[in-house]
C-alpha cells in the first residue's frame, strides 16, 4: 500500500512539474525550435536582456504585483481584525459570504464587470483613457483580499486575546497594544497572504487583460500577444527565470518559517 501511494505521488509530481521541466530544458535549447533539443547555449537569455518591450512588461508586472500585495495585505489585515471581532452570527457570515465571492466568481465575469465599472466611472468623469495602471491595481487588489484575510483569520484566532488586554493593563493604548502584541503573532500569516497575493497578480491574465489599458502592459498579456505568431524561446529563458526567483523567495520564507517555529517551541 505504502509503495502504490508513493508511486501516485510521484505520478502526480511529475504531471504538474514536467511541463516546467520542459521549458526550462527548452530554454538553453541553442536554436530555435521548440520540439528538439539541439545543443546547450545560453543565448535565449542573452536574448531576453535585449529585449527592451518585453523588460518594460516585465518592470510593469513586478511594479504592479509589488503595490497590490503590499495594498491588499495591509487592507487584508484590517478587515481580518474587523472580522474577527464579529460575534458568531448572521452577521459574520454574511461578511465571510462576501469575502469568499471574488475567489469563487469566474475571472472572466469579474474582469468583464470590473471593465464595465471602470468605463462606466470615465464616462462620468468625462475621460476615454481611464484603464491604465490605477484600474489594473483596483482589480488586482480586490481578488487578492480574499486570500490575506483567510491567511490572517486563523492566526487571529489562534492569537489569546488576553494578551492584548494585558498589555493594556501595563499602560499600552490599544493601537500601541496591536503592534507589540497581536501584530507579532499573526505576522506569519500576513506574510503568507502577501506571497499569495504577489503571486496571484504576478501571473495573472484575464483580469488584467479586461482592465488594462494600452499605456500600460504586463508580462502575460505581452506574451498573450505573441502567441499570435510564435512564441520564441527567450520567452522561456525568462519564465524560467521568474519561476527560479519564486522558488528561491518560497524556500527561504519557509526556512525562516520553521526557525521561528523552533524558537517558540524552545521558549515554551
């Protein structure tokens, strides 16, 4: 039984990392073709630090998955607090019923929404370039809360509450209290909601695609645009690259998670 879970397991690992496998194998490919591997050669790489349009795309998307995590972690956060002093009720559930829709509703129908609220507002304001990087931040933040505020919660919870109560007790104001406090002990669960929410807008396509506008590019849709042709292989090389950089930036919060983890336990 242990042998054939162990097998599945693997069949399954490999089913979702072969693909990538692949492409990074691709990516040092020495020419051009996307069905034989040829010969090793870093040109594809080379390639792709030219490329000035596709750098650009790339700086928007980072500039973009930057700003919406930090904005969607800091709003996440508070609304998580805000929800968790909510009593067990019709109340609650109606907030986290709400919370949940932006990650259950189809990302078509929320780009396509988003896009008709936002041409919507420029034809109040009298303006016909009002998709551009503040609409793209807007959708980005509103389906990355979701998952700040579910990371948060259960730290929350998990959180005594005579902790706070006793600060104040020694002369901590409540917002002084907060960040001494309750702040150091959710912060693993903000982190992970901020990684999520970076990831989520760092590869996200069909919100950006309905919300973008033509001053304002990311990395997908610029990718997206290719495929109308050809995708050449330098495309490779920098997804090879992010996907590098992503699993390097996952290791080491993970390494950093398990030493707290081994400090509290020492402490206790």
């Amino acid at each position: 039984m242990k042998t054939a879970s162990r097998i599945y397991i693997a069949l399954v690992f490999l089913f979702l990392y072969a693909p990538i496998f692949v492409l990074i194998l691709f990516s040092f490919n020495s020419t051009s073709s996307t069905s034989v591997f040829s010969g090793f050669s870093l040109e594809w790489y080379k390639a792709i630090l030219e490329d000035e349009a596709t750098l650009k795309s790339l700086y928007n998307t980072v500039i973009l998955a930057v700003t919406s995590s930090l904005t969607a972690t800091v709003l996440g956060t508070a609304a998580a607090v805000g929800i968790d002093r909510f009593k067990k009720g019709p109340a609650r559930s109606g907030v986290m019923a709400v919370t949940n829709i932006p990650m259950m509703n189809p990302e078509i129908v929320t780009g396509i929404s988003m896009m008709l609220l936002f041409v919507f507002v420029g034809r109040l304001i009298n303006t016909d370039s009002v998709l551009g990087f503040g609409t793209l931040l807007i959708a980005h933040v509103t389906f990355s809360l979701p998952y700040v505020i579910l990371n948060v919660l259960p730290k929350l919870r998990q959180t005594d509450r005579n902790l706070a109560e006793a600060a104040q007790d020694l002369g901590c104001k409540p917002v002084a209290a907060f960040f001494k406090v309750v702040l150091p002990s959710i912060m693993p669960g903000i982190l992970t909601g901020m990684i999520m929410a970076f990831t989520l807008s760092l590869d996200d396509f069909i919100i950006s695609y309905f919300t973008s506008g033509p001053g304002f590019q990311t990395l997908p849709i610029a990718i997206f645009s290719m495929t109308k042709k050809r995708v050449k292989p330098d495309m490779y090389a920098l997804s090879a690259l992010i996907f590098v950089s992503i699993l390097v930036l996952l290791i080491l919060y993970n390494l950093a998670q398990a030493k707290s983890e081994d400090k509290t336990k020492k402490k206790k």
